[in-house]
C-alpha cells in the first residue's frame, strides 16, 4: 500500500516541477473557503485547480490534488474520492499549522 502511495505521489511530481509553496496553500485555503462556505460540497478538481490563481499562474489539476492531500493529512480537510468528484469539507481549527511537518511535502522535497 505504501509504495502504491509513494507511486502516486512521484507521478504528480513529475507533472510539475517544484513543491507547492505557502502561497499555493494560501491562495487554495482561501478558494475554498470562499466556495464551500463552510459546508461539505462535491468539486471538480480539474476545474478548481484551473480557477486558483497564485503569483497570477492558474494553479492547476497535481498541485491542487497534492495540496488538498496535504490538508486532508493535517487534519485541516476532509476529502472524498469518487472517480473525478471530490467532496471536500474544511475542518474548524484553531491557530497555525506548519507545512514543514508534511510527511508528503517531506517525501515531494525528497525526491527534487
């Protein structure tokens, strides 16, 4: 299962170079504060990732997949697969999270 997961992640790597920085995060958090309104709703990732702008470059589809993936294994969002639907929810939380404590940002770094 496990090698499964560090296959997935290579292949989203290769699709983009670098890993997805602070302001990627910010910019997505905040997107999706905005649309979900606080509620669980279905999204399609392909056309998210195309609406999220940072540094005015669309975000696109594997960063915004590894971003939600990041969040989800924080705790800061629940998302559900189902084909190429996604139900995504944000999770109350309180105060900061550091990115760096990612064991998938971790393992992205580690194979730049």
């Amino acid at each position: 299962h496990e090698a499964l997961e560090e296959k997935k992640y290579i292949e989203r790597f290769e699709c983009f170079s670098g890993v997805p920085n602070i302001e990627e995060f910010r910019e997505t958090f905040k997107h999706l504060t905005r649309v979900l309104g606080g509620k669980q709703k279905k999204i399609c990732p392909f056309l998210m990732g195309r609406s999220i702008k940072a540094e005015n470059e669309a975000l696109g589809y594997y960063r915004f997949m590894i971003i939600l993936d990041v969040l989800q294994e924080m705790n800061l969002a629940t998302v559900k697969k189902n084909g190429d639907e996604l139900t995504v929810k944000l999770n109350s939380f309180s105060g900061k999270t550091n990115l760096d404590d990612s064991a998938i940002l971790k393992r992205i770094k580690a194979l730049e």
